[in-house]
C-alpha cells in the first residue's frame, strides 16, 4: 500500500493549523476569566444551532464509521445503514420529548437528572459506570480503530498514531465546550468533503472499470452488480441476518439502542443542555439531516470496495497479517486510490472524525467526573475554578487510560478480521434496554421508583449476559422458525449453536426490565412509598412549524429511502 507523499501531508498541515488556531481564536474570543464551570463544560448558551448539529454529528462520527461501518458495508451492504437512518428519526423524537425535560428542570448531566428523579445512590452507580463504559468501550475503540486506519493509510507505527491522536484530542478539549462545538463546525466540514471525494472516487471507478464515465453510473451498475447488497431488510436466511435481524431494525431492539444513544447518553445530549429550546431543537434537527447523509459517506465506499474485490482488486490490501480478509481494511484501501492531495484531504477528514469524537467522549468523561463525583462525593466546597482544574485533569487522565488500554487489549477485541463496529454494538447493548427503560419510566411515569431503576440497571445487564450464554445450555432452535434465533458459528469456528440476534436480545430484556420496573413500583407505591416526579408540562412538547415542517421531510425522506432499498 502506498503512503502518503510531501503534497498529502502539506494538506493534512494546513487541516491541522486550521482547526487549531480557529479553536485557540474561539478560546480567546469567548473566554472569560470569569467563567463557571457550566461554561466551561456546557458552554451555556453560547452554541449557535448549527454548532451543536455539527458537533452531534462530529462526536458520533468516528473510526467506528468511517472504518468499521465501512467494513460492514463491504460485508453486509446498505442494511448497515439503518444505523444513521433510524437515527435521524430518533433525533426528531428526542428533540420533541427528551430535550424539552432536561432543559425544563435544567439538566446538566445524566447523573444529576438519576439524582433528582431518583436518589444519589442511583445517580453514583451510574456515574461510576458511565465513566467505565466511556472509557473502556468508547475512548479505547476510537482509538484503536482510528489509529489502526491513520496507520494502514501514513504507514507510520500504529502506537505513535493513539499517542498522537490523544495528544491532539487533549489539546481541543481542555479548552472546553465551546472549543469543541465551533471546531466540530470545521471538521464536519472536512469530513464530509473528504467523505465525498472518497465516494466519488469509488463510484467513478466502478464506471470506469464497466466501459463508461461518471458517479451516477457507476452507482446504478453499483446496484446491479452487487444487488445483494442493497436490501435493507434481510430474511432469515440471509447470512447477516443475526447483525441486523429482519424487522427488528424498524419496530424492535434497534428503536433502543438509538433512544439510548442519542437521548440518554452524557456524550451526546450535552451539545445541546446548554441551549434554550429553540436553539437545542434547530440544532438537532440540522442533525437529523446530516444523518441522512452519512451513508454516502461511510457505507457506500464499503459497498464499492466489495464490488472493485470482486473484479480483482484489493486481494492483496485487504489481507490481514494471518493471511485472511479484513473487511475493516476496505475505507483505507480505497483512500489509497486517491491521487495526492485529495489523499491527505481524506486523511485529514478520517483525523478530524476521530479526533472530534475523541474531545467530544473525553468532554463528557470530565463533565461526570467533575460535576457528579468530584463535586458530589469528594469535595462538596468546591469552587467553579477548581472544577474546571479538576476537569482538565479529568480530561488528561481519562485519555491516558484510553491509550494503556489500546496499547493492551485493542487488537484482541477489534483487531484483524473483525468488525468493530459489531464489537461497540453488542457490547453497548449489554446495558442499553436496562438503561432506557431507567429513563423513559422516569421521565414519564411518576410512580417509579428508585428500586425500581436500580434494578434496571443491575438486572438489565444480568438478563443480557444471561441470554448471550443461554445457547451453551439450551436449544434455542425452536426459536428459529419465527427468526428470534439462528444457528451461529462460534469462535472455535467449529461448533455451531442457535443464537438470539444481539438486536432481539435487547428487545426481551427491554420488556423484561419495564415488566419489573412496574412491578416494584407498585408494590412499594401501595407501601405508601413517594417519588420524586419531575416538572413535565404538555406544552414543552409543542413544536414551531419550522422544526414541525423539517421533520415530516426528514420521515419523507426515510419513508422513500426503506421503500426503493426494502
């Protein structure tokens, strides 16, 4: 693989002294020696609309898309998509629902909204567990994955590239919130500029190699050549089908794992707690487009890659060092079709994807840290000029854990052959039903209680656990015919067991923790038990016909897109 010449690096320089200097302008301009610490880590009221739909879509773009996406692209197709397309119609519904509340009873993190609908005791075990999650699955699979890419593509060691990748991260994000909301803003841009010339590139290609010129083409013999690739829906049969299993990607566990992500995740919601509502709510819709273009960008050059392997090329790129093929070497493979200079624009915008979710997951570390242990637990007095101290710190410590555990464990769990995208997925899902359904009775019902959401938390997790090893002591095969199992090649790539789709599991545990919740609350409701109930008012739902007209093009739109790819 050829690697990136004087003129590829001359590009990434000035991508690198752009988004610096713009975010030490922005630290100079908009700092205040004044500031409080909701300042610094929400950047109160000072991001514009289009700077929190930017900086959403920057903190969730990541190596994880661009790299391991595209990998799922080039082995499963555009079903892969319904990822960031559900997600455009999650946003809409958070922007209606989720954000109104948290603003309403000024919500600064997630902890502190367990704290006042339920106790400290359930706002802590959160707190403590966010911080492991975000560490440990989150910062390490950024890291890992980005560096893995930014190696393959500068040929430069892959352990200099997570030192350097958190290195950089770190300088961005000590500068607080508003830093990394108005960079996000530049490296959107580059990311999607970069994206585009890759899929273009691509596209163009495939026409190329048919006899005939231009991308429209080359996506039209795209789809025909490679039409197993473009169904969003797989049938039971289909060899993919325990990744995106059937329906349940439209009315199943695929609802839950985005309503956790985008409307109960620190990470994401607080790009837009420190706007009024009408800011938050432009600002995500602005979002919700972005999203629907983000399979352009990070699934269709995966698509491209399987069909440009099928005529001959990438045998020898793709190959891991066992010798075997890597889907997550597709997006690399291509970037290194690109002539120079565009090479160091798509080099650039893969940094800029991992570097923003990089701030973005260390931001929110710090905020959880600072806010709801440091502040709560360790040091009470504290004043806002020592929260930001301690978040700073908060922020260096946090990235260094981040880079040990690359350094220790990333290539065990996304290394050669994986896909890493699967691996961030089901490991999430582990705790997703249990944790949404801690919200969504919070936030709507006011008899649950705190035992309650407790017992969503911890069993949440344990049903998932206890339905991953379920098929090691039962036949699930009579769970085939109606697609709620399918027999599965295990890591021994010998034995083979009928196995719950990851999706589906997270769908029964759902139900499970919602059956519970409702249980204990009742019960300890008759005990005369009472809750904290939070300030809800039916207006805080209602809509501007601006925010209401976006969204019926955006459910259009995705209307259109599940017909012509069902």
């Amino acid at each position: 693989m050829s690697k990136l010449s004087h003129g590829d690096y001359l590009v990434f320089l000035i991508y690198f002294l752009i988004v610096a200097f713009y975010g030490w302008w922005v630290y100079k301009r908009k700092h205040n020696a004044d500031a409080t610490s909701k300042d610094y880590f929400l950047a109160a009221g000072s991001l514009t609309w289009w700077a929190i739909g930017a900086s959403l879509i920057a903190s969730n773009i990541s190596s994880e898309q661009l790299i391991a996406m595209s990998g799922s692209g080039f082995k499963m197709g555009i079903a892969i998509s319904t990822y960031e397309w559900m997600a455009a119609a999650t946003l809409l519904i958070v922007g209606i629902f989720f954000i109104p509340v948290y603003l309403k009873n000024k919500i600064s993190t997630m902890p502190q909204f367990l704290n006042e609908r339920y106790n400290g005791t359930v706002a802590m075990t959160m707190a403590i567990f966010w911080l492991l999650l975000y560490i440990v699955v989150n910062l390490m699979s950024i890291l890992y994955l980005g560096a893995l890419a930014i190696s393959g593509i500068s040929g430069l060691n892959i352990y200099l590239c997570i030192s350097l990748l958190a290195v950089f991260a770190i300088v961005i994000t000590i500068g607080g919130m508003k830093v990394i909301g108005y960079t996000d803003v530049v490296q959107v841009f580059v990311l999607i500029l970069g994206g585009l010339v890759a899929t273009y590139m691509a596209l163009n290609l495939i026409s190329e190699k048919s006899g005939t010129t231009g991308v429209w083409n080359g996506f039209m013999l795209l789809k025909s050549q490679a039409g197993d690739h473009f169904h969003m829906i797989f049938k039971k049969d289909n060899p993919n089908y325990m990744d995106l299993p059937g329906l349940t990607v439209l009315i199943g566990g695929m609802w839950i794992t985005n309503l956790n992500y985008w409307g109960c995740n620190q990470y994401i919601t607080q790009r837009a707690l420190g706007a009024d509502l009408k800011t938050a709510r432009a600002g995500i819709l602005f979002a919700s487009f972005l999203k629907l273009l983000m399979p352009v960008i990070v699934v269709l050059p995966g698509i491209a890659a399987y069909e440009l392997y099928q005529k001959g090329m990438f045998h020898h790129e793709m190959l891991s060092s066992k010798g075997v093929l890597d889907v997550n070497k597709a997006y690399p493979s291509l970037l290194d079709l690109l002539p120079n200079y565009f090479k160091g624009l798509s080099f650039a915008a893969l940094t800029a994807a991992i570097v923003a979710s990089l701030a973005g997951k260390a931001n929110s570390i710090s905020t959880i840290f600072t806010l709801d242990i440091y502040k709560k637990a360790l040091n009470p007095k504290a004043s806002d000029k020592n929260m930001v101290i301690v978040g700073r710190y908060a922020v260096v410590v946090a990235m260094f854990l981040g880079v040990i555990l690359s350094f220790a464990i990333g290539e065990k769990l996304m290394g050669e052959g994986k896909q890493g995208f699967q691996y961030i997925q089901e490991y999430t899902g582990f705790v997703s039903p249990g944790i949404f359904a801690m919200f969504l009775l919070g936030f709507f019902w006011k008899k649950t209680t705190s035992n309650a959401a407790l017992f969503a938390t911890l069993g949440g997790f344990i049903f998932s656990m206890f339905f991953k090893l379920l098929p090691r002591f039962a036949d699930l095969s009579f769970l085939a015919p109606s697609g709620f199992s399918k027999l599965a090649l295990q890591d021994d790539k010998v034995t083979s067991l009928y196995e719950i789709p990851f999706l589906d599991r997270m769908g029964f545990v759902f139900i499970i923790c919602v059956v519970g919740m409702y249980i204990i609350s009742m019960i300890e409701n008759a005990k005369g038990l009472r809750t904290n109930g939070l300030e809800i008012e039916a207006s805080m739902f209602k809509t501007s016909r601006g925010f209401a007209f976006g969204a019926i093009i955006v459910c259009a739109i995705l209307t259109a897109l599940y017909t012509y790819f069902w």
